[in-house]
C-alpha cells in the first residue's frame, strides 16, 4: 500500500512538472513574409495564394504576412507574438534574386539586404527587432534564387569576376536572429503548385528564354542545392532540397532534387541547349 502511494505521488510530482514545463515554454509561430505587390507579378501572387489557402487550414501556428516594409513586417509580427506570448519557430523571405546584380540576396519591400548591407545596423534595425522572439531553435529561410549562392561569377564585358556571397548574408542573418539556423539555394527557387506540400516545389527548371543562356550555368549546375547554416555551431551544412510544410515550417527532402534520374535526363538536355544571346548583357548595367 506505501509503495503504491509513493508511485501516486510520483506521479502526480511529474504531471505538475510537466504542466509548469509547457506553461513557461513559449509556443512556437511559422511565419511567411512576402512583399507587397505595385503591380501583378506571377511568382510571389501565386505563393502568396497558396500560403492564404494553407493559412485557413492553420491559423494557430502559421501566419502570412504581405508587407510593404520591413518596418510594417515588424510591427505586425511583434503585435502577434506578444499578443500570443510566443517565440518564432520558422520565418520564411519570399523573395525575388536579382541576377544583374550579381550578388545573392532578398528584398522586404524596396528593402534589399545581401552582404553588402546585412551588417549595416541602420539598414536592418527592423529585422533586429525580432531578435528576441528566436533562438538557435528558430529557422529562417531565404527564399529567393541564388540567395545562397557561393559561387563566383566570371567577369563578362566590363564587369569583373563577382563572388555572389550567399554565405556571408546568411551567417549576418544568423547573427542578426539570434543565432537562428539559415537555409538560402545555391540555385533556382521555384514557385509551382502544392508549394507548401513538403515536396519539392521549391526546386526545379524554370521554363523562360533567358535563363537558357550560358550565364546560368553555375545556376543550373547547382540545381536543388541548398546551403544550411547552423548559428548554435558556426558551422555550414548541406540538408539536400529545403521543403516547406502546411504550416509554415521549413524542412527538408532525404534526396536530393537532382539525384532522380528524370531530372538529371532533364537538366542534361537544358545544359546542352544553353545558348548565348538568350539573356539581354544590356540588363547587367541597368539592375533593377
């Protein structure tokens, strides 16, 4: 009889733990950040659609945000975290890459931020705003083509070589996070149908003229690569193709996008049809 009292008691002690444990546990809130559009724009309409559908279906866990600023942004995600007493789990950038620029990075708005100016204090006040709410358990995703490129460009016309430097904005947007762990491609990111179906959607061979020129070809060669940096380590890691779930979290594939052999049929046929002339040079000196 003693021993079974000590057992219920036990029990009970452990059940209050537990209870105390996840009341000061703060929940965990997926986010997707996506600009406002000026005008219509295929890609970021439809992901933003898909990410409203996926929304109605979780609305405790994942929120969309379409902002004309990183300040907005801010604002609106720190009025919802506090309000929920929560911590960001996983925050996605939806964002166009720029190749005439010649550099990785992603835009919040007329906001750009790569390792030119993910540093800068001013320029990124708004994003440090959220540093509170993460933690090396948070994920952030860079979502836009090339935006952990770490490849060098060669020097065309007169433009010189250029290092695309996805790995220094992703290791300032680590630091700026808390710490956070950062997944940016080295490649394209699609926008296909499902987006948000833990597929890979997010990779893949866009279909327009201009990137079947040899000026791509450091692009196609790392199709469905992504990079992965762990601020807990310090340390980069290669999680195969990033993926993104129904709710908002980031995650990632098993097996590579390339390493099915139908797409390696298809990247083959792609790289031997790559035809100069395809992208407009005149675009390099007047970047969007």
């Amino acid at each position: 009889m003693q021993s079974v009292k000590i057992k219920m008691i036990t029990f009970l002690f452990s059940l209050i733990t537990i209870c105390a444990f996840a009341k000061e546990t703060p929940a965990r809130l997926n986010f997707i950040v996506s600009t406002k559009q000026t005008h219509f724009d295929q890609a970021p309409f439809s992901f933003q659609i898909q990410a409203k559908v996926m929304r109605m279906f979780h609305k405790k866990e994942m929120f969309v945000i379409i902002t004309p600023s990183t300040k907005n942004m801010a604002d609106r995600i720190i009025s919802i975290l506090e309000k929920k007493h929560a911590m960001i789990g996983n925050i996605w950038f939806d964002s166009h890459g720029h190749w005439q620029r010649r550099r990785s990075l992603f835009e919040v708005g007329k906001e750009e931020f790569s390792y030119l100016t993910i540093c800068d204090s001013l320029l990124t006040a708004n994003l440090q705003r959220l540093a509170p709410y993460c933690d090396t358990n948070s994920n952030v995703g860079i979502g836009s083509c090339y935006g952990g490129a770490t490849f060098t460009l060669p020097a065309i016309e007169t433009f010189p070589e250029a290092r695309m430097n996805g790995d220094s904005l992703m290791i300032g947007m680590s630091r700026i996070f808390n710490h956070a762990t950062v997944y940016a491609s080295e490649s394209f990111v699609m926008t296909k149908p499902f987006i948000m179906s833990a597929a890979y959607a997010l990779s893949g061979c866009p279909g327009r003229k201009k990137f079947k020129d040899p000026i791509y070809s450091p692009v196609w060669q790392r199709i469905g690569t992504w990079n992965c940096y762990s601020g807990k380590t310090g340390t980069f890691l290669t999680p195969a193709t990033v993926t993104l779930y129904h709710d908002g979290r980031i995650g990632f594939k098993k097996r590579t996008f390339i390493s099915f052999m139908n797409n390696q049929h298809k990247l083959a046929k792609i790289m031997q049809k790559l035809k100069r002339g395809n992208y407009n040079i005149a675009t390099l000196y007047h970047p969007a």
